[in-house]
C-alpha cells in the first residue's frame, strides 16, 4: 500500500472521552448518541478521524480504563448498537473511528479475574494475571517493590474466607486494575478476539493504552526508584523488548482486514529511538510523541525534540504523531501558563494558579507550530476552544483514583476531564439537556463555549478550523522539514513544502520575512510578537 494511501501519515485526529464529549440521556454522563449528535461539529471542524476513550462495560473505578468486558458497551454510554451506529454515522461523514484498547490489565470484575480468584493458586485461571506468592515467613510481604503509579503499592494480597493471607496480585495502576501475564497464550489470543470483534464492527485502528507495559521484566526484580505517574522511569515494568512481538502478532490480525487500519501506541518511552521500534513496519503505525508534549516552552527544547522525533521516526520509514493535550495531562492552555511550563500534574484551588492570559496565548502559538508539522496530530475534546484546566474543582467532586491513592496530596487527572461547554446560558453550558453534569464546570467555560466561539472570527476555534484546512491545502501532513537559522535562538523557523512557520517562543518581537500571511496566533503587523506562531507562504 502506497504511503498516499495510508490515512493515518497525516491525520488529525480528535480524542472523545465519552463522560465528558455530550450527554444525550440527561444523566449528567457523555455517552455515544451524545457523540453521535456532535459529529457534524467535528466535520465542520475539519478533523480526518476520533479516538474514543472506553466506553467498555466497566466499574469506573478508573474512568472506564478498568475494563469487565472489551465486546460490551457500558449501559452508562449507551449499548454495543450505539457504538455500532456511530461507527457507522462516522464513516458516512468521511470521519475514521478509532477506539482505545486496554490491554495491560483488567477490572477486577472481569469474569477472567473473578475466576482466576476462585481457581486458587497453581492454576490455568490465575496463571493469566500476575500473581505471585508474597515473602516473609508467612507471604506477608509483597512479592517485590513495585509501585502504583497511581500512589502506595503496586501489589494487593487476597483473603480467604477464614481471614488468612493468600497470593499477591499485580497492579501497576489501582487495587481494581490486575495486570494480565503477557507471557500466557489465552491472553494473547483472547486479545485476537477482542480486536477481531472490533475490526468487525468496522473500527479504522486501535489506540493501545499503556503499550509499554504489557511485558514485565523476567523473575520481577525490585525497582530501583519509584514509578512516576506517566513518567520516565524506565523501571523493570516497562518497555520490554518482549511488547514488540505482540504487536508484530497485531499487525498481522489488522492485516487480515480491507482497508487501512492503524495501531497507536501510547507509550511513554522518553528515549525516541525505543519509541521508533513500536512504529517499525511490522509493528504499529503510530505512537504518541510524548516528549513533545513534555517540552518547557523553550525554542531550543523544541528544535532539539522535533529534529530528533523525525530522525527516530525516518529511520524506520514512520510518521511522527504530534500530541500537546489529553485526558491524563493538564490542559496545554493551562499548562503553559505555569511557572514551570512542563509541569503536566494536575491543580487544586491551594495550588498556585496558571496565568490564563498567558497561556491561552501560548496555547494558541504551539497548536500552529504543532498543526505545521509533517506526520500527524492528535487534539484533544475542547483545546479548539481554548479550555483551560478546572484548576479550582472542589475536592469534594474528585473520582480520580490517584486522589484517594496518594492520600490527597495529587490533585489528579479530573481538572482536565470536565465536561464540554457547547451553549453559553444552557443548562450544563450545553452538555446535558436536564443540567446535570458529573463534574462541574467553572465558570470560566461560559464564555469559551462552543456557540460563542463557532465562525466567530479570531476565536480559538476558528483558529483550529483554519489551520486544519490550510495543514490540508498545503499538504503538510505529508510533508517534510527544513530549519531556518537567522531568528535567533527564541525563534522555532522552518519550512515545510511552501509555508514557512515562525514561532516566537519567549523572545522578543521578530521582523516578519516576506510572503504571504496565511495564519497567525494573533494579530501580527510586520513582526512576530513573543509567544506568537505565524505560518507565510513562500513567494
């Protein structure tokens, strides 16, 4: 298949997490008619395909990522003929569909789980999970030192019925969330169903949640220091040489299908070239660029990531998959409004708080730098409209688990997954006809929502529009980078196929070259003011 061919080289796709997209129902939760109704917005928005987070049937102890059944939808979003009709609706409206895939664990209400429970030690059903007896006289102790991301222990003994310990199971994110053991062949196969039965109902490509963790390093040796939230630690449970076989047994399932579907890992390896071996062309197609979406606003960390993401990427004949938002960071608008731009933990109200101003603007200025770069892109629900993070949500609301987990101390990952904002002085600002919502919106939503922004010149929004539909009419996507050097050591400038792009990252005001303007971040009169992105084409 020619590379002309293969949707997802140049891609801008749009992440849904179902709870907060748009509530059909009036239960105050997102669910799949909800997101039904707003595919057209999407289609005016000028984005080639979604990603849904889970929609699983699930206890949502972690948002739908703790998963009972991967062939169910969860009454809460719906029923399997909802996910089937959006599917459907989508491909109708030129919009691709991809769905996440849980892989690296379980709920711990999955039926696989609950039989392996019964089972005891020893046998077929606990051999697809991590178990393991525990040390001390008496299995009192932790098989080993492994953490939870989420905070505490990454390890959970069982209880028997008369009180006395039993085998210890692996999480490495909640008590809830049992890792599966990769090295089993009825996991493996299972899985086979469970994309089969997706790729079935039609599905474009899977997003593959935690793709470097699957594996875990042989006997489980202790870890030398604590597991990061979504961090770079390189602990003994992740990036595994042994992952790359399970997705080269991936490929071949996708293989199987007409048409062109796509593996997207999400994979927070820090070092880009093991990043490149998930995206090798007989693995996966795409794997998020975290280090980009990690970077201190700093022009020289940027030219140092993106030069070595297309190199790492090049050397395997992959694209790049640009990323700056979604559901597990703070909001890039609020982000790069902090002191310390790469922090990406959640806030509370007794944290300090973003500059609004400033990081909207910045917010604004590397979108365009992100949209002009070659390979694809990856937005997430609400940054088209400038959404900042709920920085002020009462505690009293949070449902994160690494709130409960690390005993308060981390605010979590809710700020940024409060419902959408579609109608400025509607009940929910739009997102549920009864004005229920299962996590309030600040009121700082009100006049960034969706109807005060549309076709409304200069708005955030029409700025997204704008830049997918220029990414689009110059190619972009599918083109190829070339450093300017001559606007000091502030300036990001490049050249991709006819546009040249200039984004003043901190420095002062830049003289505009000639050309064309074709978009800006903000109004620019004959210089490039700081924190500001401007796309010229060539003459």
């Amino acid at each position: 298949m020619s590379n002309l061919q293969q949707w997802w080289r140049n891609a801008v796709i749009y992440q849904i997490y179902p709870r907060s997209f748009a509530d059909a129902s009036g239960d105050g939760y997102g669910d799949l008619p909800g997101a039904i109704e707003r595919l057209p917005y999407l289609v005016k928005l000028g984005v080639d395909a979604i990603w849904l987070s889970p929609f699983y049937l699930s206890p949502m102890a972690d948002g739908g990522y703790d998963v009972a059944d991967y062939m169910q939808v969860d009454p809460l979003f719906g029923d399997t003929a909802d996910a089937y009709r959006l599917i459907e609706r989508s491909h109708a409206l030129g919009v691709k569909v991809v769905v996440d895939l849980v892989p690296n664990h379980t709920s711990d209400e999955h039926e696989w789980f609950k039989a392996a429970v019964a089972a005891g030690p020893g046998s077929p059903e606990r051999d697809m999970y991590m178990f393991s007896d525990g040390r001390g006289t008496d299995g009192e102790l932790p098989p080993n030192n492994w953490s939870s991301v989420f905070g505490s222990t990454g390890w959970t003994r069982l209880v028997r019925p008369d009180g006395t310990g039993e085998q210890w199971y692996l999480h490495l994110f909640d008590s809830k969330q049992p890792d599966l053991n990769w090295d089993n062949e009825r996991v493996r196969s299972a899985f086979d169903d469970v994309l089969r039965f997706w790729l079935d109902a039609g599905v474009d490509g899977f997003r593959v949640d935690v793709a470097h963790g699957l594996v875990k390093e042989s006997g489980l040796p202790d870890q030398l220091e604590a597991t990061e939230l979504l961090g770079s630690n390189m602990g003994p449970m992740w990036d595994q040489d042994g992952v790359h076989e399970i997705y080269r047994r991936w490929h071949n399932v996708l293989d199987e299908y007409d048409g062109d579907r796509a593996l997207t890992a999400e994979a927070w390896v820090p070092d880009l070239d093991r990043l490149a071996l998930y995206v090798r062309p007989n693995e996966m197609q795409q794997a998020f660029n975290f280090e980009f979406l990690t970077a201190p606003w700093d022009a020289p960390t940027y030219r140092k990531v993106i030069a070595a993401s297309l190199a790492a990427n090049d050397s395997v004949g992959a694209p790049t998959t640009w990323v700056l938002s979604n559901h597990d960071v703070m909001r890039h608008a609020s982000r790069l409004g902090r002191a310390d731009t790469a922090d990406r933990s959640g806030a509370g109200a007794e944290d300090a708080q973003p500059d609004s101003a400033l990081g909207l603007r910045r917010a604004r200025a590397a979108t365009l730098m992100m949209l002009a770069l070659p390979g694809s892109a990856y937005l997430y629900q609400g940054e088209e409209l400038g959404l900042p993070e709920h920085t002020t949500l009462p505690h009293e609301f949070r449902q994160d688990p690494v709130w409960e987990r690390s005993n308060h101390e981390l605010a979590g990952r809710d700020g940024c997954r409060v419902p959408m904002p579609w109608v400025a002085d509607a009940p929910a600002m739009g997102f549920s006809p009864t004005g229920e919502a299962w996590l309030p919106q600040p009121e700082a939503y009100c006049a960034l929502a969706a109807d005060q922004q549309v076709d409304v010149p200069d708005s955030t929004w029409s700025l997204y529009r704008d830049s997918l539909a220029t990414r689009k009419s110059h190619a972009l996507g599918d083109g190829s980078l070339t450093w300017i050097d001559r606007f000091g050591d502030d300036v990001v400038a490049f050249t991709n196929g006819d546009v040249t792009v200039l984004a003043n990252v901190g420095g002062s005001p830049v003289t505009l070259p000639d050309g064309e303007i074709l978009l800006s971040s903000m109004d620019v009169d004959g210089e490039l003011p700081t924190d500001a992105t401007v796309w010229l084409k060539r003459s």
